[in-house]
C-alpha cells in the first residue's frame, strides 16, 4: 500500500475530521490532502528526480505531517532528522543522506545555517514559519513554497516497493546509519498496530514523542492517519500539556516512553478525573518496570495497556495485549499480526522454548537497507532467506511469549532513546590524554538508565572529569552526554584483552536492588 494513498482514502471517508492538531494549525482530513498534493508538486517544481533526499528537521509542527506525504507521494524519501543532534552530528547526517533539500523549523534554523556551508548538495532550503534573522541564505518560508502549486495529486507512477523514509539509528560504528524502508514496510507497520493497538477512526490520539523518532511517525501517526482518527501533537512534552490536551481535545490514545509513563504516574498533582477519556496507552522504547504498570493499573482502571517491541529497521514484532496481565508481566509479547519472528542460536539454528536466541524478523516489515552501508546491511541480513536480526538477545517461553534478556552490542536506553556507547567512547578518544575508555549505563530515577563513562590515561598524562564531560558536551545530543566520569587506573578484561563492561555496570545495578 502506498503511503499517499492512506491519506487519500481517510480523506474520501471523513472529508471535515480534524485530522492534526498541532501547534501551528489544525487541518481537516481533506484540507491535509490538498496541502499534501501542493508540497509533493512544488518538491516536483524543483527537478528533484525521483528517489532524491529531502531531510526535515523540525518540533512537531503541524507542518510535518504534511511534509510527511507529500514527500510520500512526490517519490522523494524523507529523511527524518533528529532536532537533538549537536552540530557534528547534524552535518554528518544530512551529508550522509544524500540530502539535496531541507525544511527546517523557524526555530532550528540557525543550527541548520551553520552546517548548510559545509553541504553543497544541499540547494533548496524551506522554513517552517518566518526565516529568522540567523537563517539559511535564500531560505524561503514554507507558504511561500507551496502556494503556486496545485491541491491536485502528482502525475508520479509509484510502486509500494519505492523507497520511502529514512531514520537515523546509532550503530557500532558509532556515527548513525540511515535505516531506508519503502512503503510497503511502514505501511506493513501501520496495519500492524492498527490491529494491535486497536486504533479507529473515533480515536483522538496523542503525540507525544518526537515526530523524527519513528515510534511516534510510523507506529503512531501513520497508523492513526490510516484508520482516520485523529492526532494531536502535544508538544513540548511535559505532564501538564497532556493532561491538558486530555481535557481540551478528549484524548483517547498515546504511546508513551517508559520515562514520560513514570513521569505522569508519579506527578504530584496527578488527578485520574483530569484523564477521563483516555482509554488506550501503547509504550516501547525501553523495558517499563512493573511497578510503573501496576500503578498505571491501579490509578487508571479504564486503561488498557499494550507493550510493544521492534526497531528502526523493522517496526513492531511483539505486542503484549492488556488482557495478558498481569500474568505475563515482564514479557514483551509474542509474534504481532503480520509479521514473522524467530529466535536464533550463536550458529544459525532456531533456539527452543525457554532457550536464549538472538530475535530475528521477517516479512513485508523489514527495511531495505541500511543507506550506503552495504556492510552493515549484509551483517543484519547474514543468515538469509530474508531474516533481519535485531542484535537482541530473547527467550520465548512455550506460549510464544517473548522476554528481551540482554541488548544489543552494550546498548542502553535513556529515555526512550536508543545510547551506543561506541559513538560517546569515539568522541572521549580523541582527548589525548586518554589510554581506553568504556561507557555504560548506570540506573537513573527519571531516565531509566544514563551513560557513565570510565576513563583510563596515558602514562604521565592528566585529565579532569570536567574536561570529558565538556568535550562530550559540544559533540553530543544531551541524551548521549555521560552523567558520571570517573578516571580509573585500569579495566577489568577478557584473556582476549576486552573491557569486560559488566563488571564495571554491575555495582550500580546492585545497589538499586539494595536500595529496592
């Protein structure tokens, strides 16, 4: 199914809905439609051939949507850009892509301008709201663009099986690799929680993570644009502005991060009467501790839970419907709707019931590639007959339920977002004075858990903590930023001569339990 054609179709059955609510705007369905067609066909107007990049980097604007299909359906692929990027991340990204055209929020526009001189590729450059003095050269606000252009549906042949998006996802190699996936697999995605989240056209749903993240693109906003509810974006994300829109807009549904979950159940001022309508909370993105559910249960009788798990590259491959707890609390569900899953041995072969297996996918889900990693790519792809493995570590038990037992290639998750420590390690490597260093997550009451990054020194050298932190502090999002450095003397490894990074890890986790 092609991705303009969701729009289409939702906008032939409920011309008038509300189809966004955001903070710049709200669009009917049909008036979301036209707006998507004048985009698609001034992206059109400026040559770009069919398969070229254009990134956006932006809050969750109303805008977005619309930029979301029209570029859908001008058979341009939309690189999605993180707006937390320090400055060298950005210029990597949109120089990795291949993007020759950008639209930028107002507000980020002077963080584009700085790296645009380093990215001839890119030509064309469109703002969301008035250009600001720090802008772009010859930036050009986004109304401006699109207004020549006809509300009519581009004369482009599309097939689902095009290219269609791109995220960026950290990887071993510590810099971020653009996970392409084509139409037929986000819309595979969408039908997948469609189903599983039980997602209809009488859902006002709340957006409430970042719109480049995918958990909130394609495992929210798309399938809640293909069943015709309605989405609002409640942006910056805060406990007051949800439970706000709660009351405003009557929301029915939200997929949350584990954080923003503890956060609400934990509000002093939290008030259920305030939460009335809300009937559906889907969340992902790091495990959810159990107590978090059970006062979720408790506080909220009338929500009905759905734990989902999948990635960038493949969407989502398990649900936990709320009818399964509290008996399979702790598991992450079992094999979603229209998806095929398998956990595999060290050597290739499928692991049984209650036995460790890295999780594996297959199916229409699975993205195309990794961009211009051909490397990376055929290593996901290495056992073949099209399996994808995640890098995550599982056990299935003889019901088919699935419980994630370790992560993949030291990954931690802060918040919903996915910390490789490679790429934090690379950047305390190049302070010369520094011998090895190993990065890891430690537990964190608000976060979940959050980088920590111990530092051995070169002989006769010297290092202050606060030298670290400050180098991390200009090369990386705030997220990837370690919260604790400490200089050591040397590192526990392997014979082989490895850092054996759970031995630093396991101390703190003890004491959380100690503390528990």
């Amino acid at each position: 199914m092609l991705t303009g054609d969701m729009l289409r179709r939702s906008a032939e059955r409920f011309p008038g809905k509300p189809a966004i609510v955001g903070p710049t705007g709200r669009l009917t369905y049909l008036e979301l439609d036209r707006a998507a067609n004048r985009f698609a066909n001034a992206l059109l107007a400026t040559g770009a051939p069919k398969g070229a990049k254009v990134a956006i980097l932006s809050r969750n604007l109303t805008e977005y949507g619309v930029v979301f299909f029209g570029a859908a359906r001008s058979g341009l692929v939309l690189v999605n850009v993180s707006i937390q990027y320090a400055e060298a991340e950005l210029e990597y990204v949109l120089g990795k892509s291949d993007a020759t055209l950008l639209v930028v929020d107002a507000q980020l526009a002077g963080r584009a301008a700085a790296v645009l001189p380093r990215l001839p590729a890119i030509r064309t450059v469109v703002c969301l709201g008035e250009p600001p003095a720090d802008a772009p050269p010859g930036c050009v606000r986004f109304d401006d663009f699109v207004a020549p252009h006809a509300d009519t549906a581009p004369p482009v042949a599309l097939d689902e099986r095009d290219p269609f998006c791109m995220t960026y996802t950290g990887g071993t190699t510590g810099r971020p690799k653009g996970v392409l996936c084509s139409h037929r697999a986000r819309a595979t995605t969408a039908h997948t929680v469609a189903l599983e989240e039980a997602l209809d056209e009488r859902d006002v749903v709340a957006i409430v993570t970042p719109l480049f993240h995918v958990a909130a693109l394609n495992i929210m906003f798309q399938p809640a644009m293909l069943v015709g509810a309605t989405c609002v974006f409640v942006t910056p994300w805060s406990v007051e502005g949800f439970v706000a829109a709660c009351e405003r807009e009557s929301i029915t549904a939200a997929f949350m991060v584990p954080t923003q979950a503890n956060m609400l159940v934990t509000h002093p001022g939290f008030d259920a009467r305030r939460l009335g309508t809300w009937r559906k909370l889907s969340f992902a993105g790091a495990p959810m501790p159990d107590w978090v559910q059970r006062e979720l249960l408790a506080k909220l009788p009338d929500l009905k839970l759905t734990q989902i798990y999948g990635q960038s590259e493949v969407g989502v491959i398990t649900a936990l419907r709320h009818w399964y707890l509290p008996d399979k609390l702790g598991s992450v569900g079992r094999q979603a709707f229209n998806v095929d899953i398998r956990l595999f041995r060290t050597d290739g072969t499928e692991a049984g019931p209650g036995e460790p297996g890295e999780i594996a996918s297959r199916g229409d889900n699975v993205m195309s590639e990794y961009y211009g990693e051909p490397e990376q790519t055929a290593a996901v792809f290495r056992l073949g007959d099209g399996w994808l493995l995640t890098g995550d570590v599982g056990v299935r038990d003889a019901d088919g339920f699935v419980r994630l037992i370790d992560r993949a290639k030291d990954m931690l998750i802060s918040g919903g977002e996915n910390v490789y420590p490679k790429e934090i390690e690379d950047v305390i490597y190049g302070l010369d004075a520094v011998a090895e260093c190993a990065v890891f997550g430690i537990p964190d009451p608000k976060w979940g858990e959050v980088p920590a990054a111990f530092v051995s020194l070169k002989p006769g050298a010297t290092l202050e903590p606060e030298t670290v932190i400050e180098r991390c502090r200009t090369a990386l999002a705030e997220f990837k930023r370690p919260r604790l450095v400490r200089i050591v003397a040397d590192f526990p490894k392997t014979p082989i001569g490895k850092i054996q990074k759970n031995l630093l890890r396991e101390p703190f986790w003890a004491e959380l339990q100690r503390r528990i």
